[in-house]
C-alpha cells in the first residue's frame, strides 16, 4: 500500500483486489465527514477533515470500491462512537446461519467454529452448545463476551494472531460478518484465514452486497469505514488468487440486503447451482449502464427529498419536522443531501446511545434521547434507520409518536406505519 499523505488518506489509484489501474468512477458524493467523530452539543464547531466520497469500479476484477483509504487511526479514534446495539433482524440472521451451517457441514462438537470481528459473541452463541466456538475481536466487546460464556481472543484477526492463539488447533468453519469490506489489506486476512482453516475447512462470509445497494440506490452505505462494495463476481476473482473456490451463496436481509458466501480450498466442495445462477444475474445487474442508472436514481432521490422537505416546510414552516437513528450511514445522508440545523430540529437514539449529546458530523443538529415528550410533539419523522423500518416504526409509535414518517430511501416515502 501506498505511503499516506498528510492529509490522512491515500488515493486508490490501483484495485485493492486485483491491482489494476483501469478503475472507473460510478458516482462522486463530494466531501463527506468521518461518519463516527461527532462534538459536544454546546461547543463552538472544531474544524473536522473530511474525504472525497468517490465510488469507482475496477474494469479487471469488476470490485467497486472507495476511491480514497482514510487512516485507520481517524476513521476509528478512540472516541468512536459505534455501539453494537444488535438488531432484531441481524440475530435471527445469526441463528439461522448456524441453523444451516450445522447440518450442511455435518459439525460435531468436535469442530471448531472461528468468528472474525466477533464483537460481543452474538454469532457465536448460536454454535456455543453444539461446536467448540472461538472469537477474535479487537474491540473491549471480547470482554463482554468472555464474561458470557463465548472465549475471545482480543486482538486483530491477522497471520500473527492465528500463529500465537489458535495453531495448532484448526477451524472446521471461520465466520466472518461485514469484516472483509472494511479491513485496507483483504490478501493479508485470506492468508490468515486459509492457516487457521482445516484442510477440508470452510469460510463464511457476509457482506453488504453490491446489487442491492444499487437497487434500492443506498448511497448512504458508502463512506470511510466501508473500503470495499462486494458482489460475487468480485470475491470468486479475490478467491481465485488464492487457490479458494465459492462453492454456495445466498442472499440474506441484513444491513439493507447482504449475500453470505460459502469457501473452501479449491477442488474440496462441491459446488452447488446457487454460485453459477448468482454469477449469471450479476451479468445482467451489474453493466456500466445499471452503475449510470443507479448515479441518475441517487441524485433523483436526493432532489426528491429536497423538494418534499420544501413541501412540509422542513423546520421553519408548519410543521415539526425532527428525524430518528443516527447509525453511521446517516451521516452520509445528511451530508449529501446538505442536512442541517435549519431544517432539522433534532435527531432522535435510542436511550444508552453514546452518540446522544452530540452534533450529527459536519452540522449542528442535535442528537437526543427519544423520550415520549419529544415525540409526541413532531409532526414528521425522517427515518435515518429506513433499512429496518418495518422494525422501528412500531416501536416508535407504541412510545407516542402520532404524526408521519418519511424513509429517504430508496425514494423518499411519507407512511403512516
Ligand atoms: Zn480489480
């Protein structure tokens, strides 16, 4: 990797899969802050850095990926505000990937399953009774799931980790959820993953995934964190050079639309007609015409916005206009589409989110505890969490909200849900 500029990132001029230089730019959001550095509501504003935004595919491997890589060190400091708040829709996902993942591979508490990024053992618990489970997770949530009973290892899944903790035993299956989009160096944790991994040992991967994105146009997904926008054309490249092979894949509906991905070293597994038909519909779904669509429905859904806020007379005009979740990809929304205290009067978390207290990035809305006063005295709700609306919506209304709610996306949409 390049050596990084002053200025806290390095320019993607080559493919962070394949190494070509031949990348084309899909869409460009501008300059958007770092989604997770937020200030204290009451302070004078402190100047903040913010990155070109640029979408580009590669034409060899086909990866769509960031066109700048911000330091680690800025997009994650130590005053990151990510909180793993687990959704309902992301456990019931967890549990029946090991609903499907113990019969089909046969597992026995022999096996050891291996989690990457682990976090707080949620994926790991539903393997707990009936497998040996390890998690690796760098984050002080390997605490937490120590003390519950799921041993983690905390440190950064990498060759070193998988040389001092875990050999010589090996994974009969290594999990990996929403980790392989955001790590810069994606060949070094393949290595690692194929040394932890028994000779006949599985890799499973989940991802965000890249023909869902585009068609319900969830622009808000692209920012700093997320390096790399994956389908299945673009991993079977990234396998191949490393003597892997996908042998199944299916779509799956967290974050928005994800696909889990199922490998194994070459010529092991057999491989099921799930892989060729996906391969097949991503022929068709991801043409340079559909990445020039999906720019034409992005700037479309943004003026959309714009013009019904102008409608509902957005802070100033008749109504009480506030919006609800601030998970990291609101930011990128409120950022392109030029959100700001004027228009919003507040965005509304949960209670116990460390986010509560502070400005949304790159503005002076406020972020506040939900609390049934303040709900009940708006109008209108943007709904930032629009992926899981069918989740939140009642859960906002049973705590008093009367009025209306708008999701931004794909097409802005006035419910009354
Ligand atoms: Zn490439």
């Amino acid at each position: 990797m390049l050596a990084r500029g002053t200025k806290g990132s390095v320019l993607v001029d080559r493919c962070q899969i394949c190494g070509s230089p031949d990348l084309m730019e899909i869409i460009s959001l501008g300059h958007i802050p770092q989604v997770n550095v937020m200030q204290p509501i009451g302070s004078r504003l402190q100047e903040e850095t913010i990155f070109p935004a640029e979408l580009l595919k590669c034409n060899q491997c086909s990866l769509v990926q960031i066109g700048h890589i911000v330091d680690p060190e800025l997009v994650f400091p130590p005053t990151y505000s990510y909180v793993s708040r687990t959704t309902k829709i992301l456990r019931e996902n967890f549990a029946e990937l090991a609903d499907e993942v113990i019969p089909m591979l046969n597992l026995t508490s022999n096996d050891l399953v291996a989690d990457i990024g682990s976090n707080d053992g949620t994926l790991l618990s539903n393997f707990k009774n009936k497998c040996q489970v390890l998690g690796v997770e760098p984050t002080n949530a390997a605490k937490y799931a120590n003390e519950n009973g799921i041993p983690t290892i905390q440190q950064f899944f990498n060759v070193n980790t998988v040389k001092e903790y875990i050999l010589p035993r090996k994974a009969s299956v290594i999990t990996a959820a929403n980790v392989f989009a955001h790590i810069e160096d994606v060949h070094s944790i393949v290595d690692a993953i194929k040394l932890a991994l028994d000779t006949n040992g599985v890799f499973i991967s989940e991802n965000h995934y890249l023909v869902g994105l585009l068609k319900t146009v969830q622009y808000d997904t692209i920012y700093h964190e997320h390096l790399r926008y994956l389908s299945l054309t673009s991993l079977k490249y990234l396998f191949d050079m490393h003597d892997m092979e996908i042998f199944h894949a299916k779509y799956i509906p967290t974050h928005g639309g994800s696909i889990r991905v199922y490998a194994a070293l070459k010529g092991t597994r057999e491989i099921m007609p799930s892989v060729a038909a996906i391969l097949e519909e991503e022929k068709a779904a991801l043409t340079n015409e559909a990445f020039a669509k999906f720019k034409a429905h992005v700037v479309a859904s943004k003026t959309a916005l714009y013009h019904n806020g102008q409608e509902w007379g957005w802070r100033s005009g008749a109504h009480k206009i506030g919006a609800i979740g601030a998970p990291s990809r609101a930011a990128t929304l409120v950022s392109y589409i030029g959100l700001n205290e004027d228009l919003l009067e507040f965005v509304l978390e949960a209670p116990g989110s460390q986010k509560i207290g502070h400005y949304m990035p790159g503005t002076k809305i406020p972020i506040l505890e939900e609390t049934p006063e303040l709900l009940s005295s708006m109008d209108v709700l943007l709904l930032l969490s629009w992926h899981i609306a069918d989740e939140l919506m009642p859960k906002i209304r049973a705590k008093g909200f009367k009025g209306k709610f708008i999701t931004p996306l794909p097409y802005p949409r006035k419910l009354d849900g």
